[in-house]
C-alpha cells in the first residue's frame, strides 16, 4: 500500500514538472519573440537613420555644387583688383559628390586599406594597409601596375602622404611611428 501511494505521489509529482516545464518553454518563447521585435525595431531605426543621413549627405552634396564668387570690391580697404590682380575677378567652383560608378577596382593589400594618396607630379598612387606596407601603383587610364612595396613598419599602416615634389613619402602606422621613404629607390630614410 505504501508503495502504491508512493507510485501515485511520483506520477504526479511527474505530471506536475511535466506542466511546469512546457510552461516555462512558454514563457521563453515569449521572451525570445519579444526580443527579435525590439531588435528588429532596432535594426529598422537603425537603417532608417542611415537612410536618412545619405539622402541629406547627398543633397548638401548636390548644394554645395554651385558656383561661389569672390566678395565684392570695398573702397575702405582698397580693392581686391590691387590685392590679388586678376584672380579677384575670377569665379571658383567648390564641389563635392558621391562617386557614382567605380572607374578601377583591384586588390591593393592582404587585408584592409587605411589609407590612398595620389603623387602630386605623376600617375601615382600610394596605399597604405593593415599588411604593413605601403605600395605604390602607376594608374594609367585603364591600367594598374604595381610600382613597388615599402617595407618598414612593424604595424598596419594608418596614413600616407607624398612630399610637394612627389620624391618622397611618409607613412605612419600604428606602431605610433612615421617613416619616409624615397620614392625613386623605395628605400627606407627615416624612422
């Protein structure tokens, strides 16, 4: 008898966490939906300010492509004529635009690119990368070829930059350093 009761005691103690746990199951799910609605919430406002942000970035885009003159002319502090000559009448462009279609795409490092400067006296442009290089590229209309590898630095490579006469050029890295090295010669100078 005691063991019947036993029996009875334990099947409904069964029953009992048998219940509690497809209620718990439940409730989880419950949680688990409403987490996915306030992270799909999220996402959406998320993408919506994105959105929001390049349609204005590409309308100031579109108003900062208009033409901008030179103040006028002020008697009190002589002319603009005097000071600057002919450029005082001349009109100046100001533009900035989103790129709207890729004109050469390649593979410049093994990882990410940090950093691209054009030469200032030829078709030359300089990368800098997580690989720890900088490399130099002759960009012809259609072409690339790669014009050599500056090694030195011992981390990824944040900046580049040529020297106004295109014979040098400087890059600094993560390694809190800067290094320049001669174009013509790819050699390191300095450190």
């Amino acid at each position: 008898m005691f063991e019947r009761l036993r029996k009875i005691s334990i099947s409904k103690l069964s029953d009992e966490n048998r219940a509690l746990v497809e209620r718990l199951i439940k409730y989880k799910a419950k949680d688990a939906e409403k987490l996915n609605e306030e992270n799909e919430t999220f996402l959406k406002k998320r993408s919506d300010k994105v959105r929001r942000d390049l349609e204005e970035a590409a309308r100031e885009s579109r108003r900062s492509s208009s033409p901008i003159s030179l103040p006028p002319e002020r008697s009190d502090r002589g002319s603009l004529s005097d000071i600057c000559g002919a450029a005082a009448k001349m009109t100046g462009f100001y533009s900035d635009s989103l790129p709207s279609s890729v004109h050469l795409k390649f593979e410049a490092h093994d990882g990410e690119v940090n950093a691209v400067r054009w030469s200032p006296i030829e078709r030359l442009v300089a990368t800098g990368g997580a690989d720890r290089k900088v490399k130099l590229w002759d960009v012809g209309k259609t072409v690339l070829e790669p014009r050599g590898a500056l090694v030195g630095s011992n981390a990824g490579v944040n900046s580049v930059d040529f020297d106004s006469t295109g014979s040098m050029i400087l890059g600094t890295s993560n390694d809190f350093a800067s290094r320049v090295w001669t174009v013509a010669d790819q050699r390191l100078r300095k450190k």
